[in-house]
C-alpha cells in the first residue's frame, strides 16, 4: 500500500490558531483477485461465503453472483452477471467504512 499525503495550513498569529487539512490518498494493489478455482470470496464467516464465481465457457469468461453456505452441496444463489457487477462489488465493498463488521473481507480487499 502506499500513502500519498497533501497537507494545506493556515496560520493566523493574530487569534492564536492555526488550521491543518491532510488528505490523504491510498494506494491498494490486489493481485489474484480470483483464487485457482474461479472463485473471488468478498465476504466470509464461519457459516459460508459470499461473492462471485469466474467460468470459462468455450474461451469465454462467464460471471455470477453467488451465496453458499459450508453444509450445502449447491448454491444458495448463483445468478450470471456481467463484469461490471464484479468491478462494482469490489469497489463498494472497499469504500465500505462497515467492512468486516459481518464476517470478514477476503483476500485482503479491505482498507486497513
């Protein structure tokens, strides 16, 4: 991760103060997003998994939104979407200031 830090100061000697803004801009690289088995888990706990599932189908890269739990042989949910869906998801959840509270990120997405 890297920390880009932009400070703007205003000192007024005349009412003894002074006022600081930082801003601060994050840098996350997350790499493997999808682990061997095509699947990207956004959340996870000791009940199941959330997140999406990456399919090849004749050269061709298929996605789906999907909900499990451990103790089921199928899927709770799996519903196709398109790529987007997964840009999206993976952004909402690292805007996310609740992150972690119900289970937790996978694959280290979360900001620290």
């Amino acid at each position: 991760m890297s920390v880009d830090r932009q400070t703007d100061l205003e000192v007024d000697l005349d009412d003894n103060r002074a006022v600081a803004t930082v801003v601060e801009k994050r840098t996350l690289e997350i790499d493997d997003l999808f682990n061997d088995d095509g699947e990207l888990r956004l959340w996870q706990d000791t009940a199941g998994w959330s997140g999406y599932v990456r399919e090849t189908v004749d050269s061709e890269s298929h996605y789906y939104s999907v909900n499990t739990r451990f103790d089921e042989d199928e899927w709770i949910e799996k519903i196709r979407c398109g790529e987007q869906a997964v840009r999206d998801a993976v952004e909402t959840h690292i805007e996310d200031p609740e992150a972690g509270r119900s289970g937790r990120f996978v694959r280290r997405c979360s900001p620290p």
